[in-house]
C-alpha cells in the first residue's frame, strides 16, 4: 500500500480464529486505530471488527517511526493478544505458534487483502459491503447494522461520531 491513497484493508486472523470476539481484543484494535491517527499516521473512513478479521477503509498518511502504520497495527495488536493470552489464557496460544526467524507466535495471517479505491462507486460498494458484514447469515451478530458497536455504520446513518480517528469518505483529498 502506498501512502496517502485509500485503501480497502481485509485482515484476518489465522485458521480464522474468532480470536477478536472471544478475548474480546476489539477494543485493542480500536486503541491501535486511535493510536496511529493521534500520530497522524492514518485517517480511517470506514471499518468493522468482526470476530475473526477486520475490514477497513483507510489512508496511511506517514510513518509510525521506522514501520507503516499497517506495520503497527498487525504488531501492536499481536503482542497485545500475546500477553493478554499468556496470562489468562496459555493454551489459547497454539493455534498460532509458528516457526519462523522472526517470531514464535502470528495471529494474523500473512495473506491479507489490500484494494486501492479509485471511485466515488466503489468506495460505497465497500462501505456497504462494510457496514452489511455483521448481519450476514453465518454471523447473525445484529439485526441493524448501526446496532453493531465495532463498526463504522452508525456513524454514516446518524453522524454520531464515536471514534477519534474516523473520518467521512466524503472528505477524502485525492485525485480519484
């Protein structure tokens, strides 16, 4: 991803865990996001926290010191669900125990999704696609999707802004 363009970002946690809704680990996203925008490294215009993946629209606008704010976010939030594991909850930890040089442990699966936005269309299509995931069949988490609290939804329906870092696509600067 290069910066200051906008982004559809999927992540997923490995095996497609529902790590996230289990431990609930939604608020240590929400803390990375908030994080990340107070250093102005990111600006996000839509997202969901599902149990086991992320969903976002956003811009990264610099670095977070050495590493990308996507960077940040996939290591904040793993020595996060890391330490939280390890002290409540050990065997927990080995579905994600891997064997590489750089780690022992890996949450998120290193595949993820990454879609350069060029349009006003394809922006919404995302957004709705977005905002329309928690009631989907399979999940059933909401009736409503401005029901659902890790979410970006209610924000669009009703302008209550409840999240620092998120913005309206709308105000978006590029050349799209």
């Amino acid at each position: 991803m290069h910066y200051n363009q906008l982004y559809f970002y999927t992540s997923t946690i490995r095996k497609w865990v529902p790590l996230i809704s289990q431990y609930h680990f939604e608020s240590v996203i929400i803390n990375s996001f908030n994080y990340l925008h107070t250093k102005n490294c990111i600006k996000v215009y839509g997202f969901v926290i599902m149990p086991n993946h992320i969903h976002l629209i956003w811009e990264m606008l610099r670095s977070n010191g050495r590493e990308s704010p996507l960077a940040s976010l996939m290591k904040f939030t793993a020595h996060e669900f890391e330490k939280y594991l390890r002290l409540h909850d050990p065997s927990a930890l080995e579905p994600f125990v891997v064997e590489w040089k750089s780690r022992k442990i890996n949450f998120w699966q290193p595949d993820s999704d990454e879609f350069l936005l060029v349009n006003e269309d394809t922006i919404l299509q995302k957004l709705i696609y977005i905002h329309n995931n928690p009631l989907q069949e399979h999940w059933n988490l909401v009736n409503d999707p401005i029901s659902y609290q890790w979410s970006s939804a209610r924000f669009y329906e009703t302008g209550e802004k409840n999240f620092s870092f998120l913005f309206d696509y709308r105000d978006y600067q590029s050349g799209y």
